[in-house]
C-alpha cells in the first residue's frame, strides 16, 4: 500500500497554482485581523459598550469619536446615548479595525478573480455600490441606500454561483459578501438598539467571516494533510463543526439577551435547583419588532433561564464528541498534535464558561470563553481544510 494511504503525510503540491504569490500571506493577515475584530468585539459588547456610538458609520458624528462630552452636545445622537468617551472609543476603535478587514478582504477578492473574464469589474462594481450606499445612508435615503446594497451583494452572489474555487475566486468573493452583510449588521445592531437576533447574527457573521478566511488561507499555503481514511474524517469533522456552530449560536443568543447570570452563581445547579421555572417558548422568540432598548435584557428570569439551561445541556454535548474527537485523532500518525489543541481548548472552554458562571462574569473570562470559541473553530476549519485523500 502506498504510504500515504496509511498515514497521513504533508505534501508541498499547490492546492491553488494560479495565485498570487504574495496572496497567502494576505489571507493570513486577514485571519489574524479578523480574530482581533471578534474578540474586541466581545470585549466592547461585554464591557456595554455597543451603543456607545449611537449613529453609523460616524460616532456622534465624528470619524474618530468625542473625547468630552460638551463638544456634541447638539448631535441628534445625543438623544439617544448620552457622550460616554471612555465607551465610545471601543466602539470605534472595533468599526475601525472591522473597516480594515474588509479592504483585506476586498484585496483578496480582486487577487482572486483578476484572471476570471470582468472578474476585477463585479468586485470593483459590487464594492462601489456599497460605498455610494454608505453616505446615502447617513443622510436618511435608507431604502435607497438599502437597494444599492443588495445590488452590490447580489452582484457578488452572482459571482460566487458561477466561478468555480480551483484559485479561490468563489470562496474569496463569499468572504467579501459575507463582510459586507456583517457591516449591515454592525449598522443595525446600533440602530435597531442591540436586537437579539441581530446581535447574534453579527456574532455568527464575524465567525463566518473568520472560518472562510482560515479556509482561504490553508488552501493558499498548499499544505494539505493526505489519509487514507479522509472522507470518513472530514464527515466526523463536519459533524463537529456544526455542534460548535450551534453552541457559538447559543452563547451568542445567551449574551444578547443578558442571560449568561440568569442562573446567579450555581453549577452545575441553576438558581438552587437541577431543572428550576424556566420558559422555554417566550426565551426563543426570535423576533419582537424594532424600536425596543434591548441594553440590559427585557426578559423575565425563567425564559432567561430557559435559554441558559439550553446553552449548558448543549456544551455537554458538543464538548463530549469534540474530545471523543480529540482523542480518535491522537491515535492517527501526523494528526496527533491537532488532536492534542483541540482536547486541551475543549476543557479550557468548559472551565472558562464554568468560571463565567461562579465568578459572576468577570470581563477579562468573559472576553477568553469568545477567545476560546474562535480557537476551536479555527482548528475544526483548518483540519476541513487541509485532510485530503491521497493523490491517485
């Protein structure tokens, strides 16, 4: 047999040869930049600083933000947050950080799609509808501003359906599109005022954006792991994949709606009781109309029980296949090291949401469990991306 069937091996042969030769290091900067933007994005939501900057893309209309409260004293914004400067330039600083992702990721996407015919054209086009979009927006055309948007998003849908990803064109142009849905909304979050399903939605976009970049930038490096037993591998890692995107979704749902302390400080208990009141059907309600303050909740205590309970049972079950994981790829030659980060990041997220629980929420564990949750995803995504079966 030959000797890549039976062990995984690296191999150095290109997995997309028609790139750009300084493309990898790109895609790599924009994971970096990209696990920057979702961890300081969880410092500034847990640190109650998401409607800091009441407007978008400006912050009291400014491009930077207030440093004192007296110099917008008669920005409209006002009316809805009053000026806290040491909140408001967290809020910006992460837009600011968010915005340079994207020109990462819209560079990626012109590198991509320069040999496709008029590929450089769509993205180009579909960036520009965006940008006319933007300051139509600040000025109050917000369905104009909206059709131009989808423009530009179905644009580069169009090029994602019709591209195929032999030099990543279609995941690149997916990546820019996902971006640019994550900008909308970042822009609603602020304005429809910390909605829950949006705020988790931005969570998931981040993360999305995030598992794409990882996926570009291990394809681009051409280092694939070969094994004989690939396919069954990748589906065990599909599988592992989605419980943690269901658990990500979860913690997402469970931070919008301020039920992370729901249960106080009892574990594995929750509020003195194995299975207290709780309300299942009013903390899953997904969608309850615009112009409500969600900052601090709106739910009673058992739907917000109801969702922490949720969130618990499922990170037993998605902790407990990912380390049955863990361990099934220790015993497989060339994976064991993988194998190893996952087991040891399972564990510490287990213990640092534990420790969120009985520590009533300090920022800095708070911030790690987000830090924990995109490790785990980075590892299951560049398994997906890098296990291939051996070349014929």
């Amino acid at each position: 047999m030959n000797a890549t069937a039976s062990s995984p091996l690296l191999s150095p042969r290109p997995l997309a040869p028609a790139l750009y030769r300084h493309f990898h290091r790109i895609a790599w900067l924009a994971v970096a930049l990209a696990a920057c933007v979702i961890v300081f994005g969880a410092f500034v939501r847990l640190s109650n600083a998401g409607l800091s900057c009441p407007d978008w893309p400006t912050c009291y209309g400014r491009a930077t933000w207030p440093t004192h409260a007296d110099q917008v004293v008669d920005h409209a914004a006002t009316a809805i947050r009053p000026v806290i400067p040491e909140r408001a330039w967290r809020e910006q600083v992460h837009r600011m950080i968010a915005g340079l992702l994207g020109l990462l990721v819209f560079s990626l996407a012109l590198l991509a799609t320069r040999r496709r015919p008029h590929g450089w054209l769509q993205i180009v086009g579909a960036a520009l509808l965006v940008a006319v979009a933007i300051p139509l927006y600040m000025r109050g055309a917000h369905v104009a501003a909206s059709v131009l948007a989808v423009l530009g998003e179905l644009l580069l849908l169009a090029g994602v359906l019709r591209w195929s990803d032999v030099d990543l064109a279609r995941t690149s142009t997916l990546a820019l599109a996902v971006i640019i849905f994550q900008a909308l909304l970042g822009m609603w979050t602020v304005t429809w005022l910390l909605k829950p399903i949006v705020v988790m939605g931005h969570l998931l976009g981040g993360l999305t954006t995030f598992s794409l970049l990882t996926w570009i930038a291990w394809r681009a490096t051409a280092m694939p792991i070969h094994s004989g037993e690939a396919i069954r591998l990748r589906r065990w890692l599909l599988l592992g994949l989605v419980l943690l995107a269901a658990q990500i979704a979860l913690g997402g749902w469970t931070s919008a709606n301020y039920a992370a302390l729901a249960c106080g400080t009892d574990f594995p208990k929750c509020a003195g009781a194995w299975w207290p009141a709780h309300d299942f059907r009013e903390g899953f309600v997904l969608w309850r109309g615009i112009g409500v303050d969600y900052e601090g909740g709106i739910l009673d205590n058992p739907a917000r029980i109801a969702i922490q309970l949720a969130h618990r049972l499922l990170a037993v079950v998605a902790a407990g296949y990912l380390l049955w994981l863990a361990a099934m790829l220790l015993r497989r030659p060339g994976l064991r090291g993988w194998g190893g980060a996952l087991g040891l990041l399972v564990l510490l997220q287990f213990a640092l949401g534990v420790a969120n629980v009985m520590l009533s929420l300090p920022l800095p564990v708070a911030v790690a469990h987000n830090a924990g949750a995109t490790a785990l995803l980075f590892v299951l995504v560049s398994l997906l991306a890098r296990v291939r079966a051996p070349a014929a």
